[in-house]
C-alpha cells in the first residue's frame, strides 16, 4: 500500500441512492481473486449495452469521468452484500475517494482497508457538491480530516484512528501487526522471564 497523502481533485457525480455492491461490480465478476482489470467492470450493467458497447451518456464514460479521483455518490452508498471487489474495483479504476451522506458499515470498513476513504458528508454539503461546475476540483485531508471546496469552505469527516494510521502509513492490519515486532518480543521475554522465576 502506499501511504495516503492529500489530493485535489474533480468530482464524478452519480447522484442515484442506495446503490449496492452488486451494482458496483456485478456478482459475476467475483470469481477472480486478483484486482487486475476489475475497473473494466465497475458498474458494468449501467456502463455497457448488451453488446459490450459503452453506452455514451454514462458519467465513467464522458470526459468529466476520466481521470477524476473522487465518486460523489448518493445516499446510503455500498449497501447490499459483502464484497472487498467492490473496493478494489473503484481504486482500479483510480478512485481514491467516496463522498456519500452514508455509507454500509461492511463497505466502508472494506474501503478503508483498500485505500479507498468514505466520506460522509452533511446533507448540506453534499447537495452543494452536485451544484459545482464540471472542473471544480475539491481537496482530501486524511490527516486532517477534511475536505475543502473550491470556496474555501472546510469540511470534516470521521474516520476511526487505527485505520486513518494505516492509510497514512500505507499498511495494512498485517504491516501494523509487524510494526509491534519489537514490542511484541519484548513482552514475550520478559513474561517468559516471569514464568521461569516461578518454576
């Protein structure tokens, strides 16, 4: 993983609600267990005709969908069934982050162990969100937890503390694991100590 810095970006707007993990990448896609090439199939039933043709008037497939960093979703974004190629389709295709007014809880915690950040937004902000022009760009703060508008105005989102250290220190539950090495052996050896003093 590589470590989560601040970004600015453009926003790709797909303002339907509770769009689910089945509609991110479609269960027929879940058969591999690499990430490789998923992002041809992120929301492939809305981006494609029957015939594999794409279907033009789908924001992933217009200008303002190329390149862009940031999916500004609607409400209740990622429901539905458990599934880590969801994720792992959107940073493919080179999302780094989802800004929603909610997310489900098995997406989100799916998210932040991919490097991909949630954002939860107020009601608020998320309809002026939709508002800005096509080239606005807004900036993501992981370490400060926020997100700033093209005005200026700064938002905060949550994010717990353990997954915000490992995002920007890009590792994962295991890296974070094998950073406690010293403390671990430490500990070991010295409650090691204590059970021979007893013997």
């Amino acid at each position: 993983m590589i470590p989560f810095t601040p970004f600015k970006s453009r926003l790709v707007p797909l303002l339907i609600n509770n769009i689910d993990t089945d509609q991110i990448i479609p269960a027929r896609f879940l058969k591999t267990v690499s990430k490789e090439g998923l992002d041809k199939n992120l929301f492939c039933d809305w981006r494609y005709n029957a015939d594999g043709s794409e279907k033009a008037d789908f924001i992933l497939n217009t200008p303002r969908g190329k390149g862009a960093q940031i999916l500004l979703a609607g409400d209740n974004f990622g429901c539905g069934s458990s599934r880590e190629h969801a994720p792992w389709a959107l940073t493919q295709f080179g999302f780094r982050a989802v800004i929603s007014t909610s997310f489900a809880d098995i997406f989100k915690q799916n998210s932040l162990k991919n490097s991909l950040v949630p954002i939860v937004v107020p009601a608020d902000v998320h309809a002026k969100l939709f508002t800005l022009p096509e080239d606005a760009k807004v900036k993501v703060d992981l370490a400060s937890q926020t997100l700033t508008l093209p005005d200026g105005q700064q938002v905060e989102f949550p994010v717990d503390s353990f997954s915000k250290t490992c995002l920007l220190e890009g590792i994962d539950e295991l890296g974070w694991i094998l950073k406690q090495e010293p403390f671990i052996a430490a500990f070991e050896a010295s409650h090691s100590a204590s059970i021979n003093t007893l013997v």
